[in-house]
C-alpha cells in the first residue's frame, strides 16, 4: 500500500486520517487536536538551526574522509545502534559531521540489523544525537518504507520527520483505500 503527499513538514499525518478511516471513526475537534499535539512534538525550533548551518558546514568541507565507517549510537549493553557510511565526509571540532553519500545503517541491541537510512547529504550533531539531511531520503525497517526530501532525525527522541514529499509504503495494512 502507498500513501503520498506534497505537504511541507506533515505529510505524513495521512496515518492519523487511516487511522481515523480503519476505525470508522469521524474526526472530532477533540480527535484533531491530539493529532495535531503527536505531529506537532517536533515542532521546526528542534531542526531548523540545523536546517541554517547546513549550507555553511557544507561549505566549510574543505578536507573530506572518503568511504568514512563511524559508530552514531549505541545499545545500553555497548553495542552499536546506529552506524554511518558516508562517501565523503568531514568531523568538526564542535562535534559536527557533515557527510554525502550517507547510509546509516540501523542495528538490533543483538548486532542484526534492524533498519537502513540514505539521504544524499546530512549534517548530524554527534553531541545533541540529531541530524538534519537536504535532497533525497529514505528509510526502510521492518519492511516498510518512507522516502521524500529532507528529514529531521534524533537518535535521542526515536523519531524521523521527513520534510517535504513523503510517501510510505507498508504491508502491514491489507485493505484497499482507494485514492485518500
């Protein structure tokens, strides 16, 4: 099943409206606003300030690391949560890596993988556990997939925002919407 939008920051709310359609429910004032209070926990105060120095990090990517392999998180028990692949990539001393070419690759606290995401270019705060990536993104995880343009992400909250153009493709759902 696929779902898309063109929306700018909450395109994918389209699951608060399947999830409204799969209960056979009619949104109320009290429904839209708790709706509205789980899209709107991340509001754009968290990741516009990357979202602003991503141009100028970008820039100042004057020596870059080719084929960068780099820990992003870890599990409680020491393992590796999260795990990034960069084609290029530069460390900066305020603990900013701005890389292209990015794969990060999602594991279990067993070690199996759990997950992968790809974005052309991404700044991400090794100290805040966030990141903020331009042009195109997507995620696959347990055999679901979301894609669009640009993403906010934090290691820290568990959370992904795609930006702009979303579209979720997922099997978990057996039922024909038609045209949402």
């Amino acid at each position: 099943m696929v779902w898309s939008g063109r929306g700018t920051g909450y395109a994918c709310r389209v699951w608060s409206v399947v999830g409204l359609l799969l209960a056979g429910l009619t949104a109320s004032a009290a429904e839209d606003a708790e709706v509205d209070r789980w899209f709107n926990r991340h509001a754009p105060g968290l990741w516009r300030p990357l979202a602003e120095k991503y141009a100028s990090v970008k820039a100042a990517m004057t020596t870059p690391v080719e084929n960068l392999m780099l820990p992003l998180d870890h599990h409680p028990n020491g393992r590796i949560k999260a795990q990034l692949r960069a084609q290029k990539a530069q460390i900066f001393l305020d603990g900013m890596i701005f890389a292209e070419g990015v794969s990060v690759e999602l594991l279990k606290d067993d070690g199996q993988p759990d997950g992968r995401l790809t974005a052309a270019g991404c700044l991400f705060d090794r100290n805040a556990k966030h990141g903020y990536c331009e042009g195109p993104v997507s995620l696959e995880k347990s055999g679901d997939r979301l894609k669009g343009r640009g993403m906010y992400f934090s290691f820290e909250e568990q959370f992904i925002k795609i930006l702009n153009e979303c579209e979720i493709r997922t099997s978990r759902i057996k039922n024909n919407f038609g045209r949402l």
